[in-house]
C-alpha cells in the first residue's frame, strides 16, 4: 500500500515539476517575444506651460506643476510610456525665459526647467513642427531647443527631422504644420524618399499639424496628403491641431492618426473635451526588417477632474463608458480596420483581415 501511494506521490511531483517548466518556458518565450519587438507609443498636444498673463494663477499648468513636481503631468501614463521603446508627443508651446510674445491670441511658454516632466514621464521625443513653437520669437524657439537638448529629448520640427535610435534600429521623425501648400509637400515627399532610400533607416514617422480646430472629421486634404506621405515611403503618420479626436485609418498596411487631440494640455483650463487616446505599435524585428504586428488605441482622458471643472493637467487612462465612447469617436468616417476594431481597440497582424 505505501508503495503504491509512493508511486502516486512521485508521478504527482514529476507532473508538477513539468507543469513548472512549461509555465517557466512560456514566461521565457513571451520576454523573448517581448525582447523582439519594437514598440512605438504616440500621444497628442502636450503645452506644457500656460499663456503669459495666467502664469501666477494658482490654477494655471506653471502653478500646479510648481506645487505638485514636474513628475506629476505625466504621472497618470507613466507606465505605458516606460513600458515602450520611444514616446512621440507634439508639443505645443515653449521652453524659454523671454518674455516679449508674439502678435497673436495665443502665446504659451514654461521655465526652460519644465522641460524635465518629459524625460521624468519617459517621453523621449517631441514634434515641433506647429504653430507655437515661434510664440516667444526666435529667443524662445533658441532656448526651447537648448532646454530639450539638455534633458537629452529628441526633436524634429518643420525643415529640421530628427533621426532616433531604439533596440538598434533607426527611426527617421518628419514634422510638418500648415498650410499644406503644393511645394512644401513635393518638398517633403522628396524628402520622405530620401530616408527611404537609406538602408540603415528602419522606420519612418511623418507628424502633421494640420486640419480645422474642434473638429471631429479630417479635412480631404489631410486624407490626400496623409495617403500620399504613405505613398512615397512613410510608415506612419501622426496628426494633431483640431485639439479633438479624429477618425484613423489603416491605408496599405500602415497606420494613420488624424488627430490624437489634447493630452497633457496646460492650454486651456477647462477645454470642451477631455476625451483623447495613446496609440501604442509594436513591430516584430525580423532579419528582413520591421513589421506591425500589433496596434492598440488605449482610451485616455486628459484629466481625472470630472469634465465640468478645471482639469488637474494629468492625463489618465480610462474604462468602461468613457473608454467606449472615446473608440466610437474614433471609429466615425475610419477605413481599414475589421469588423470589430473598435469595440476592443486591438489590431493583431496578420490576424485581421482589411475589408
């Protein structure tokens, strides 16, 4: 009898210990996978600062980031930035001590030390390619440079691309802002095959400042000139300016976001919409290059602070309700997405069939 409980005992713990091993085998091929993968994350308007005369207002961006830290804007999404390989945001305002603004309804800056919330929120590069980089005149763009550069964050911006390293591969980053006269577009198409043509650039990520503000479609001419960046070698293209959420499309297998709307906003205390989206692409590493594999919208809302109050300048992430009504935004006038995509916001490969 104690021979036969033995045997029992025995099989049980062969059983367990292999069950141990798969489980460690798997965990292992999933880092591994991980490991093979490289992942890009892309997030909206980030104004870090405030218009001049609202600087000393206890409620303004400036004021609430001097109480609360410069890690608090980016707190809420820390870890889906820390998370990827490189976080892309626009950002929209300026780094600068000038004070002497530009003629016109709206001027934005911070301290040049307001440029630490993106590296403490791991955001690693910005697109300056927009219509607020020039607010405080050459001064303030000189010293928003330098302010980046010091905390060691990328930047591309009209006539001034940027090329970043992740897990070994160079990815080029083109920033455009409106209007989208005919040259300047031949200017940039050209430019968009030039990276193409270079073997060692293994992605290339178009960002437009474009589009009407506070609208929920794109224009025809962001869809034109969005297909015909694709058309001439890009491999992603990024837009903001309208500070709402437009519609997204998947044009010959390569993702294009008309607008992320507002993320990190100091801009505007209370906008009429909180409602924005992280969009996260990871691309397999193969010995022939990078390929999507995998697209997620990640549904945020660029405060806590419900809609009808000064929001806190935190964006968070979202469920439920919020998080359904944001991918029905989304899905208004979008094209080359399966059956289904926005009631999960998950794009798998190979997995979806194009309609």
């Amino acid at each position: 009898m104690r021979g036969k409980w033995f045997a029992v005992i025995s099989f049980a713990f062969i059983l367990f210990r292999l069950l141990c091993a798969s489980f460690a085998s798997a965990e292992e091929a999933a880092a591994e996978e991980q490991d093979e993968q490289l992942v890009l994350t892309f997030a909206g308007d980030c104004t870090l600062g405030a218009e001049g005369w609202l600087q000393g207002y206890a409620s303004s961006f400036v004021q609430v980031v001097r109480e609360k830290g410069f890690d608090w804007p980016l707190s809420g999404v820390l870890d889906l930035f820390l998370e990827d390989d490189l976080t892309l945001v626009n950002l929209e305002g300026t780094f600068t001590v000038c004070d002497k603004a530009a003629d016109k309804s709206f001027t934005f800056r911070a301290p040049p030390e307001f440029a630490e919330i993106l590296p403490l929120g791991s955001v690693e590069a910005v697109n300056l390619a927009n219509n607020h980089t020039m607010d405080y005149g050459v001064q303030g763009f000189e010293d928003t440079i330098a302010a980046l550069d010091a905390q060691g964050v990328a930047h591309c911006g009209q006539d001034c691309p940027a090329v970043v390293e992740a897990k070994g591969r160079k990815i080029a980053l083109l920033g455009f802002t409106y209007p989208l006269a005919n040259a300047r577009l031949t200017a940039l198409y050209e430019e968009i095959e030039a990276y193409r043509e270079r073997e060692d650039i293994a992605l290339i990520v178009v960002s437009f400042h474009w589009g009407r503000e506070m609208t929920y479609e794109p224009r025809a001419d962001q869809i034109r000139t969005a297909h015909a960046a694709i058309d001439h070698g890009a491999d992603v293209v990024v837009g903001t300016h309208p500070h709402v959420l437009q519609s997204m499309e998947m044009y010959n297998g390569k993702p294009i976001f008309y607008s992320l709307g507002n993320f990190c906003f100091g801009g505007d205390g209370r906008p009429p919409d909180f409602d924005t989206a992280v969009m996260r692409l990871a691309y397999n590493v193969t010995d022939g290059g990078l390929r999507l594999a995998r697209l997620e919208v990640i549904p945020c809302s660029i405060s806590q602070q419900p809609q009808s109050k000064t929001q806190d300048f935190r964006p968070v992430k979202v469920e439920g309700d919020d998080a359904a009504r944001i991918l029905k935004k989304l899905s208004k006038g979008a094209r080359g997405f399966a059956e289904g995509f926005f009631e999960t916001g998950l794009w798998i490969g190979d997995l979806e069939a194009e309609p």
